[in-house]
C-alpha cells in the first residue's frame, strides 16, 4: 500500500471530480454567458486512455470516489464507456455522476449499467418558463431525464438547486414537496462568484440559514446524516423520507474538511474550487511519462492545495467559470 495522498495541512484526498468537458448544453446565467463559444479545443481534451491512467494512478494512491462532471458530461461522446472503464479500475468503489440531465432519458439505463451508482441532477426550478429564462432550455427533457434515472434505478437521486433571490428563492417550498413526491434527495447551493457570471450572480446571493430558518416554519426538521462525505449538512424532514442538504461555500466554508480536488477536461488539476491554484498533467502524459512520474506529479499538485477559498475576501480571483471544473 502506497502513503495516501496527503495535502501539507494533513487532509486526506480521497476524492476526485472528473470534468470530462467544458462545453454545456445549457446556458445557466449565472455559470455560462449567453453565446458563449470560447471551449477548449478537442486535441486539448484528455482523451479516455488518458483520463483511465490519471484516474488509475489517483486510485493507486488512495483515492476511491470519482465524479464525472462537465460541462455536461453527456455530451462528451461515449460517456458510458468511460464511465464502464472507470468503474472496474480496482480500488474505485463510488462512481457517481452530476448532470443537468437534459440528455438522461436516452442515457440512464446505459449509465447504469456501466457501474455508475449515484447521480446530482442541477434543477433550479419547476416552472417552464422561468427554467428556459435561466437555463435556456427545456424543462420537459430534464424531468423525463430525472424520471428515467429514477426507473434505472439510481439511489439516491439528488436535486441541487442554486437559491437565488427574486429568481428561484419563492420555489423553495414546491421543491421540497416535488422531492418528496418523487424520493429524491434535495440540496440547496449557495451562489460562488466564479468567473463573471458568477460574480454578476452573486448580487442574486442567499444566505441558507434563512432558507433553512424558512422552511423550519413548515416542517419539522429533524439533525440528518447521508452517506457520501461531501459538505453538506443535512435535515430529515420529519414523517418523510426526505433528507434536504446545505451547501454553504459562502455563508459556513468547509475548507478543513475538503478531500476533493478537480482534473479538467484539458489534463489541469485545479486544486481548490475558489482558488486559481493549478498543476497541468496533460504535457507529462503526451510526453509519455511512467506511472511512477505521474504519481509523483500528483504529489507534487496536492502540496500547492491552498488552505480555503477566498470568495468573501476575493471574489474576483477566479476567472474560471465553474463549468471548467463542474462545481
Ligand atoms: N452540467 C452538470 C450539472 O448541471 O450538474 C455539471 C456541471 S455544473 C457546472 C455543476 C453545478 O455547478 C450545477 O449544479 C450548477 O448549478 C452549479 N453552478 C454553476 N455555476 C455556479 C455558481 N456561480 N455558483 C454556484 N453554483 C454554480
């Protein structure tokens, strides 16, 4: 067994989040601008030989969960044979995938199958109207995505919901009950000043406590747990299956706890989410390095894991949008 990837404030790295893509087949305001076109040339793209090596090496070294991220990742063609590869990699036990869904009805049952178990599906909204002025898409082909999945068997389905004021905050209550109809899991999302779109987004931001607070005058909200060691905090809501989560980036930061860093779809390890911090394995691989060489790169990378984000002190540190490393 080799010594576990180890960052030099002594948190174990135990998870990795895979973009696959940068490119989106959604334009969400607050993470894409409107005609946006400026994505990563397909030559710069990790090809899935490369991408099986990096993750092998990750896996050798300590790491167990992978998420497949994007951009959408259902756009990047033959996404479940990847996932199939990732998945019989020996030492990664939890494969799990997060997706606006928009392309899951074809896709669900192949997912599946290729040993995916878990699946995040980003919905900000249950109106039609309001999910094609946020997202410019159709809201139909993500709840025919959410209920193939849910037919294929996934569980837990979870729901991430960004709240933002005057936008989505008044649906809070309609998510609650439509993740309660359906036995999904439900987590809110603090808005993150990432790239502009973020930043301009982030006048939109809510501070949790006060959705929290809010639905703690409907329901009974029991202290919750859910397996899957990510940040959030969660509540059972009393006399249902429901568990309902909190991301607080903003308002309550995690950063003690992270276990996570991000490889984007060109080869770069970012690696904190609110941070520019970087370390590119793209040229190392083409260059055909040894797997002891990449082993070592990835040590290399995790000692540059800076200590927290800064989004409160500087929110115009990152020029990334978040669909360059998938949240
Ligand atoms: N396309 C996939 C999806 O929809 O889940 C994966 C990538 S998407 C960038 C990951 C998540 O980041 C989505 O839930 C999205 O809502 C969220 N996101 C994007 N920009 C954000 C921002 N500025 N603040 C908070 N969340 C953001």
């Amino acid at each position: 067994m080799k010594e576990p990837l180890t960052d030099r404030l002594g948190r174990k790295i135990e998870y990795l989040r895979l973009s696959v893509t940068d490119r989106c087949d959604l334009r969400c305001f607050y993470c894409l601008p409107k005609g946006f076109r400026d994505f990563e040339i397909p030559d710069h793209w990790l090809d899935f030989d490369e991408i099986e090596r990096v993750v092998a090496a990750f896996a050798r070294l300590g790491t167990h969960r992978v998420r497949l991220t994007g951009g959408e990742p259902l756009v990047r063609r033959g996404l479940p044979d990847l996932a199939a590869r990732l998945a019989r990699l020996p030492g990664i036990d939890d494969l799990s995938l997060s997706t606006n869904a928009t392309r899951l009805a074809r896709h669900a049952r192949t997912l599946r199958e290729a040993g995916i178990s878990r699946i995040n599906v980003s919905l900000d909204t249950l109106r039609p109207e309001r999910f094609r002025e946020i997202t410019g898409g159709r809201l139909e082909k993500v709840l025919d995505g959410l209920m193939a999945a849910r037919d294929a068997g996934f569980t837990p389905i979870k729901i991430n919901m960004v709240v933002m004021r005057g936008i989505n905050d008044d649906e809070v209550g309609d998510m609650v009950d439509f993740c309660i109809e359906h036995g999904f899991t439900l987590r809110f999302i603090e808005t993150m000043p990432m790239g502009e779109t973020g930043r301009d987004a982030s006048d939109r931001y809510v501070d949790l406590d006060e959705i929290r607070n809010r639905l703690a005058r409907r329901f009974e909200l029991l202290p919750g747990m859910m397996p899957g060691g990510g940040p959030a905090r969660y509540v059972q809501v009393a006399g249902t299956d429901l568990r309902i989560g909190f991301i607080t980036p903003i308002s309550r930061h995690f950063c003690e706890s992270c276990n996570r860093v991000r490889l984007s779809a060109d080869g770069t390890l970012f690696l904190c989410l609110g941070q520019e911090h970087s370390y590119p394995l793209r040229p190392l691989l083409r260059a055909g390095c040894s797997d002891a060489e990449l082993e070592a790169a990835i040590r290399e990378a995790v000692a540059l894991k800076p200590e927290r984000h800064e989004f409160r002190e500087k929110p115009e540190q990152v020029i990334r949008f978040m669909s360059m490393t998938g949240g």
